[in-house]
C-alpha cells in the first residue's frame, strides 16, 4: 500500500522529482569530486614543493672547544667531522622510509684552479637529480657510471675561469701531507641563482680521492615526501639509526607545504559547503512545492486514520530515493568533474575512488533527509477538516 502511494506519487510529479535529484546530483558531484581530489591533492602538492630542494639536512654532530685567555673570549674552535658513506643506507631502515624520495650526500672542499681557491664538491648526481631538479643545467647532467672525471660548473666559476662545456681543467689540493691532482671535463653549466653558481660539483669518488677523504661526506640533503606524517618524526629515526648525525628539517619549507596545504582544503571545504547548501534549499523548496499540491491528499490520508509518522515516512521514503539517484549519478559526474580539476590544476589525474561512492551516496541521502524536515513538519501539521472545506 505504502510503496503504491509512494510509486504514484513520484510518477505524477515526475518532474518535480527531477528537480530535486538534479539539485542532488550537483552538490554530490561538487562533494565527491573534491573528496577525490583532496585524497590526492596532499601527495601531488608535496612531490610539487620536493621539485624545490630537499626539507631534511643531515649534519655531523660536532664538538667546540672554547678558546679564551684570561678573561677574553676569542671564540670557539669545531672539530671537522664526516658522516660514513657506508652508514646512509641505514636511512631506508626507518619506519618512514617509503615516504623517502632522494637522498644526496655532498663532500665539500676548497681546491685550486686556474690559480684560483673554488669550493669543489663532490656529489652523486643520480641522486642530486631527484632531490634538486629545479636545477637549470645549460648541457648536461653528469653520469656517474659512464661520465669519466665529469664536471657541473657554477655559472659565476665559469666566467671567472672562461671555462665552458667541453673544456678541462685541472683540481689541485693541498693538505700537510701532500698535493693531489685530478682532471676533469666540463659537462653542464650550473645556474640556479644561488649558492650553487660559485661551485664545481665532480663525482662523489672523485672528490673524495682528491680530498683524500674515502668514504666520508660533510652533508646528506634528504627529500621526504611527508604530508600524512610529521617531518621531525622522519629526522628522529633518522638521528637513531645514525647516532653520531644531526637531522634537521627545513622549517620554511615544511611550513609553508602545511600552510598551502591547509588553504586548499579550507576551499575545497567551503565549496564543498556551498554546493550542499544549494543542493539542500533545492530539494526543500521541491519538497513544499510537493507539500503544498497535495494538501487535499495528505487531507484525506489522516481523514481515514493515517497516522502523522506515517505521512512523515512516505515524504521521508520519498526523500531516500531522490538521495540515492542523486547520489549514484552525481559519483560519476564527480570521476568526470575530478579528473578535470586535476588535469587543470594539479597537471595530475585523480583515480576514481569506490569508496567515495559510500561518503557520496551518505552525504546526499543526509542532505535529501535534512532538507526534508521542514516540508514534513508541515505536512503533519495540516488539519484534515479544514483542507476537506477549502479553507
């Protein structure tokens, strides 16, 4: 009987249904698109800011001795240490360790060339090309396998030493010891506006051979794509597995990840809002609308005996089904509606996700059931005799 009622009802206002599932169908959309969208958006921002240079230093832990006579102060004096090549493979023991993208170990050091004092670095630049791609490199990137005593010049070395790709030039380094020589040829321009552009970057066994340091290095610069983990957790472990580093992160650049990051989701958040609002003041003015028309119906109904839970259901009833069918079609117009926004935006597709199916289908069939408490209290309150009169 009910369902008959029901049946009949949606039938002979087709079109009013409609409505309200349209109205549905495009909060649901708008919701369920930046659902998507922001289950993504937080890992395709943070590979974004990691184009930018790494967020974790790694340092060795130093100890200063303080210098003084009598009562002046003449400063401290650090003891230069080194971190063990061998030990960054502990790096990836971390719990956290998936979420590392790139780690690059620097050995620094002053050597002489053309008769001048450069800082020369020694780097792998398979890695350096994870952690800092924004690098602009006029020729090429040096290969660690095949790349024989290749060289990444700083653009500002290279006018002072006239030196340009294809050229050689020759390292020296003196320590108490003794001289080391090393050759090497020019394969790429460094120019990054930085400090980059006033250094020589050579292999990382080059250097070290030169700098007669084996398997040491002064720095590890490690990219951390963290956006659902705090960034001091990964230097925590980080500084556990190796005891004798320190591991920093770089506060400006996480800050200003949490904070971009934060301001997207507070607009997805309030668009998201927006959309609903819409969604629901359709389905209500719909919902009256129908209310109103069927006053003599609702009339009759509680002139035989019906009860006001039973008028309440049938509005109810009626508002479950405009939910789901708004909700059903509005998940697929979100998949169109997501990956527009991602291609658009974030130069990234959105996966459709089928569990943003169940949050889409509770959220319209929330909304449909809210903005139907309003009609339904005034269907429930309407008097049978004086409907029946005309009044």
């Amino acid at each position: 009987m009910r369902f008959r009622i029901l049946s009949k009802s949606i039938s002979r206002r087709r079109s009013r249904v409609a409505i309200a599932i349209i109205a549905v169908i495009m909060g649901a959309s708008v919701f369920g698109a930046l659902v998507m969208t922001s289950m993504e958006v937080r890992d395709n921002v943070g590979l974004e800011f990691r184009q930018y240079g790494a967020n974790i230093l790694m340092i060795p832990k130093t100890d200063s001795i303080s210098v003084s006579i009598g009562e002046i102060e003449y400063g401290s004096v650090t003891e230069q240490r080194y971190i063990e090549e061998s030990d960054l493979p502990k790096i990836m023991e971390i719990y956290w360790a998936p979420n590392i993208l790139g780690i690059a170990p620097y050995l620094y050091g002053m050597a002489e060339v053309e008769d001048h004092a450069v800082i020369l670095s020694g780097v792998n630049f398979s890695a350096l090309k994870i952690v800092n791609p924004w690098w602009n490199i006029e020729g090429d990137w040096v290969d660690d396998d095949n790349d024989s005593h290749g060289a990444l010049v700083g653009i500002t070395v290279s006018e002072a030493l006239n030196l340009g790709i294809g050229d050689n030039f020759t390292a020296k380094y003196n320590n108490t010891q003794n001289e080391t020589i090393q050759s090497f040829t020019v394969k790429g321009i460094v120019d990054t506006g930085g400090s980059e552009d006033y250094q020589i970057f050579t292999k990382l066994l080059d250097a070290q051979l030169l700098y007669d340091k084996e398997n040491k290095v002064s720095i590890v610069q490690v990219s951390a794509l963290c956006t659902a983990c705090p960034i001091d957790v990964i230097a925590e472990q980080i500084e556990e597995k190796i005891v004798y580093v320190e591991a920093k992160s770089v506060k400006q650049m996480v800050n200003a990840e949490m904070q971009i990051l934060g301001k997207v989701e507070s607009l997805m958040f309030i668009v998201t809002a927006i959309a609903l609002l819409a969604s629901a003041m359709g389905v209500m003015t719909t919902m009256t609308t129908s209310v109103i028309e069927r006053q003599k119906e609702i009339g009759i109904m509680k002139a035989i005996g019906a009860e006001n839970r039973t008028i309440a259901s049938l509005f109810y009833s009626e508002a479950v089904i405009i939910g789901v069918l708004g909700g059903v079609i509005g998940y697929f117009v979100a998949i169109v509606l997501a990956q527009f926004i991602g291609d658009s935006v974030f130069n990234s597709p959105i996966s459709p996700n089928p569990v943003v199916l169940l949050y889409v289908l509770c959220v319209s069939i929330g909304v449909a059931l809210l903005a139907s408490v309003y009609p339904v209290r005034r269907a429930i309150f309407i008097e049978p005799a004086k409907v029946l009169r005309g009044d």
